[in-house]
C-alpha cells in the first residue's frame, strides 16, 4: 500500500460492535484524531485494534475491513486469547499498575509476556506491510513499549516516533519488572520517544543508564548503533472545542436542564473512568468528612460523580465498582434527606453536550487522582468553566500539575488537603477565580493538541537532521 504516515495505537479511532442487525462502526472523536486530521497534510492511516475479538467477525472480515478502510483505518485481529494475554493480562495487570506504582496489584506472568510480545510483533507486521520503507510511523502508549524495535528491522529506514500517555515510573519501581531490558531495548527502535513530563523523561534515562548502560546528552541516548532522542511534550486537548462549548445550541439546553435539576446548589464535579488510579473512593472520604466537618454545606452542595466503566474484566476494576457503590450509598444513607441527596453517581459514559454542560456548571471540579500521567478531564474543565465560576482541585501526583499551577494543588493521599481544599474552594473570592483561571486558559489556548502534535512531528523530523550528523562524526 505505501503509506506514508501511520498512526499506530492499540485501538482504533473507530469501535466495531455486532448487533442483531449487523456490525455497528461507532466513530471516537479523540483529541488525538482532531489534532492529526489539523496538522497533516499526509493521508493518514491508522493502525489498532477495532475493539472485538476476531471471532466475532469471523467470515465477515472483508466487510468489516473495506467498511474500516473507508474510514482511514486498518485492523489488527486478535482472538480472544490473545486479548486475554496482552491487553487484560500484561497491558492492564502488569504495565498499568506498575507504571502508576501500584506494584501490589502488578501480576508478573510469563504467559502474559509472551502474549504480550507476539501481539506487539503482530502490530509492526501489519505496519510493515503498509507503510512506505521510509514511511513515518507514529507508535502509542505502553500497549506498544515493543512495535519500534520489532518495526526497526522491518523498515530500516522508517522515520519511528513514541508517545507515551503514562507515567513511566522511577527507575526503582521499573527495576522490578522482570522484561524491564527488552522494553526499553523495543522503545529504542524509535528515533523520537516522548513523555509529558519532565519527571518521566528522567525517569526514563535514568533507567537507560542503569539497565542498558546507555549516557545522553541533552535527551539525546547513543547506543552502539544509533542516536535516540528523548523529550518532552504535555499533550493537551482542543482547546476552541471546549471554550466555546456553551455557545452550541444543544450545550446550551443540557445547561438549563441541569441547572433546574441542580437548582441553587453548588455543583462540585468529578469525573473519570473508573479506575483505581484516579483516587475516587478517597475522594469520596474526603467529600464525607468535609460534610461532617462544615454542617454549613449540607444541603448547600452537590456532587456528581461520573465513572466511566472501564476494563470489566480485570479484578481490581470489579473490586472498585463495588467499592464506589457502596462509599456512594453510606454518604447518601448518612446525610441525604427527602429534597437533597449529597452524590448523584452516573456510571456510563457522557456524549459532548452532557459532559460541557457539567463542565460548564460545576463550580468545583476535583480531579484528584493518586497517579496519572497528563488527566485531561482537568484541562477540558478549566477551558469550558467561565473564569468568574469555577476552581480546579488538582492532585499533585497528575501530569497536568506541571503546568496548571494556578489550580489548588493537592496531596490526594491527604483527607485533610482536600477537605480543606474543598471549604476553600467553595469560598473563594470571584476576582481569585478569575486570575487563577485566566492565566490557566490561556496557557491551554497556546499549547493545544494541535500545537502538541505538531511540536512532536517537528521534533522527528530534527531527529532525523541529528542522527545524520551523529553518523557523519
Ligand atoms: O491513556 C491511557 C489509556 O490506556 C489509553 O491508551 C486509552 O485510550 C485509555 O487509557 C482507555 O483505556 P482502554 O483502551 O484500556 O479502555
């Protein structure tokens, strides 16, 4: 085929489902699919999973894959054993967990592994046989740590770029994990890989040193054979889509709505996939002994709490929801009376005009996770939110603490910052507001997703005008 430029991702922009009627192919606007579609002026090709098992369109393939191919897509088919191994298994009981320093949930599996590494190989296959020999592959998040080695040897000579959207952890966490030299040998396929932050751009090289032997200079790693640059790049949303969310018309209805259902309380927003990373039933703690603490507030606030399922199938996801259900019904049991419940719990996923309008209303979001690489969720409010209403409380331990610091920065390990924080919150003078939020906007309104890909794509080609010169010395 000859692409020239191949997106890569564990899943595809697109989900497929079978229903009785036939297959149903449901389109994700992502950021990430908004940012590229701006910037390239190359056709994109995306590469990934299309989200069911390859049993379910067994015999069907060539219509699943034309119907695909018209939307700029290309699937990987995986049997359900194989989902079970990479994804389930090593993907979100072993990677996912030890990169967010969960090390008690990390499962360390040789099943899972080999799973884990014949799926990744089966992904730089299936790139290989479309792109272009000096075509620009773009690979995606720790689902992926092994396609640029796999897909080095297959094109030589294709420029290779990683991302990562989750913590890479200190190098004493990432000691542990027994495939810790194959992972970082597979992320040294690339020419470029890429980290939100600073922190895990440290913690990256210092791995490379301490397990490789690899030094750098300036982010850039040399091995025997090649020069690897390392970097930096926030990712970031698309900025104009939630700032100007509230002048959308159907927006605009789903804010009166809310507004009569919430009425003259105060609305305090939380929302994320429900996953243990994201600090909820701690949240919830926290929300229980700020309403013992202020009896003022009773009545006087309300929080929604959106969780959005995630990963049913692995134990500790299950565990959660149980958790959550149960922390939820106690505070509701304890302080709700006949006009007023204390938490309205959604646990479904939001379409656009549902999630602005939240956005739009709350007067607090708390995004509050116990480790998370960028979160979005905090960005998105802070561009929605007029600046004269809302307050971010951001946990220190998210990506996005780096360059939010206007936000009330928090422990989320700590009860007592964030029901502190929650009381400051809800009394915080308009004209702070409006000087936190505004400088807080308009850093997200210059770095936008747009910026963000288009800063990364930039850098590859730069790496590629290094590298020669690296060979030429
Ligand atoms: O950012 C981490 C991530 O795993 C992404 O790769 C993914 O898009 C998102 O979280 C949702 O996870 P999943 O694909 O496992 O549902």
């Amino acid at each position: 085929m000859g692409a020239k430029f191949v997106l890569v991702a564990n899943r595809l922009p697109v989900s497929v489902t079978r229903t009785e009627e036939g297959f149903l192919f449901k389109p994700s606007v992502g950021g990430l699919a908004t940012a590229l579609s701006s910037i390239s002026t190359e056709k994109i090709l995306w590469v990934g999973w299309p989200g069911l098992p390859a049993e379910d369109f067994a015999g069907h393939e060539k219509k699943v894959f034309s119907e695909l191919e018209s939307l700029g897509c290309y699937p990987v088919c995986l049997s359900r054993e194989e989902i079970e191994v990479f994804y389930h298994g090593f993907a979100n009981r072993t990677l996912w967990p030890l990169c967010h320093y969960f090390l008690q949930y990390t499962i360390f599996e040789a099943a899972y592994w080999e799973g884990y590494r014949e799926v990744n190989r089966k992904y730089a296959e299936t790139v290989a046989e479309l792109a272009d020999e000096e075509a620009t592959v773009w690979v995606h998040d720790y689902q992926l740590f092994l396609v640029p080695g796999f897909l080095r040897r297959l094109l030589p000579r294709a420029r290779i770029g990683f991302f990562l959207h989750i913590p890479f952890p200190s190098y004493e966490v990432f000691r542990v994990l027994p495939w810790r030299r194959e992972i970082l040998e597979g992320l040294l396929g690339a020419d470029l890989v890429g980290f939100h932050t600073y922190e895990y751009t440290r913690h990256f090289l210092s791995s490379l040193r301490r397990l490789l032997g690899y030094e750098h200079q300036l982010g850039l790693v040399t091995t025997e054979t090649r020069a690897v640059k390392v970097e930096v790049f926030p990712i970031s949303i698309d900025y104009q889509k939630f700032a100007r969310a509230a002048e959308d018309s159907e927006v605009q209805a789903r804010i009166e709505a809310l507004r009569r259902e919430v009425g003259e309380r105060r609305l305090i927003l939380s929302v994320d996939r429900l996953d243990y990373t994201k600090g909820i039933p701690q949240r919830l703690w926290a929300y229980e002994a700020f309403l013992e603490r202020y009896p003022e507030w009773r009545e006087q606030v309300v929080l929604v709490l959106v969780g959005v399922p995630s990963r049913t199938e692995v134990e500790h996801y299950q565990e959660l929801k149980s958790e959550v259900d149960e922390l939820i019904g106690r505070i509701n049991g304890r302080f709700g009376t006949l006009g007023w419940t204390p938490v309205h719990y959604l646990y479904r996923s939001l379409d656009f005009p549902e999630l602005a309008a939240l956005y739009w209303l709350a007067e607090v979001a708390l995004v509050t996770p116990l480790r998370d690489g960028m979160n979005l969720i905090a960005k998105e409010y802070v561009a929605t939110v007029p600046e004269d209403r809302g307050v971010l409380i951001l946990s220190e331990m998210a990506g996005a603490a780096a360059e939010l610091s206007e936000a009330m920065l928090v422990n989320p390990f700590s009860q007592e910052d964030l029901v502190r924080a929650l009381h400051e919150a809800l009394s915080l003078p308009r004209d702070e507001k409006i000087e936190r939020n505004r400088r807080m906007k308009e850093r997200l309104r210059r770095y936008d997703v747009h910026r963000w890909a288009r800063e990364f794509l930039s850098a590859l080609e730069e790496t590629r005008k290094l590298q020669e010169s690296f060979v030429s010395h």
